[in-house]
C-alpha cells in the first residue's frame, strides 16, 4: 500500500551541471547517486530527493518541495550567507518580513533554484 512506502520528490532540471552546482554548493546537499541521467540526494531522516534532466524545468508556478527545518531564521541566514536567493512577497495575507512568512502555523521561505523551480524551508510553530 502507497500509505507504507517511501514518497520522493523530484526535482526537474534542464541542465544538470547548473543545477548540481547549486544545490551542492549552495544549497548543501550531498550526491547520493547519480541515477537515469540525474541525480539523487540524500536528505535527513532517510528522505531523499531525485533530480532529473527535462525540458519542462521551472514551469510550475507553485512550490516544488519544502524541507521541514527547526530554526528557519538560522536556515535562511546560512543559505544567504552562501548566495541563495530568496522571493518576497506581500501578496494579502502572504507577506515576507526578512524573506520569511508567518501564518497557518508555520514560518516559511521560498527561494528559486537556477532553473526556476520553487522551492522552501518550513518551520511549524
């Protein structure tokens, strides 16, 4: 039953190479493996993520992922301390104060990846 097994997101890439340069070098992930053309990386408490090549990259308009973290100020801090980039918005309710929202009983930040795909750090509060 899918309610028992492993759900991986994927991320979609139009050129590996760029997009392996910034989630290793400014994201932090960690290769895996590399797998069907793109890559796997492994991620806490056993989750994984699988990045793949494809011409659609950076066409959805929503979050692709979010990664549950503790401290999402210390989280945003360290990946702008190695050059990522974060959106704000104020858009109605949804309004980032230093690049993070408070609401629905989390704190959050988006960034985009170099292929336009968005992604984010949650912290439930």
């Amino acid at each position: 039953m899918l309610k028992n097994s492993t759900i991986v997101p994927y991320i979609p890439v139009s050129n590996v190479e760029r997009a392996r340069e910034f989630y290793e070098k400014k994201v932090g992930l960690q290769l895996k493996e590399e797998y069907a053309g793109g890559v796997v990386y492994e991620c806490g408490n056993e989750s994984f993520v699988f990045m793949y090549p494809t011409p659609n990259a950076g066409t959805n308009k929503a979050s692709t992922a979010f990664w549950a973290v503790d401290d999402v100020e210390k989280e945003v801090a360290d990946l702008k301390a190695r050059g990522v980039v974060f959106e704000e918005y104020d858009m109605g309710p949804l309004k980032t104060v230093n690049s993070i929202a408070t609401g629905g009983g989390a704190k959050t930040a988006w960034f985009k990846d170099t292929e336009g795909n968005i992604l984010a750090i949650s912290q439930r509060v």
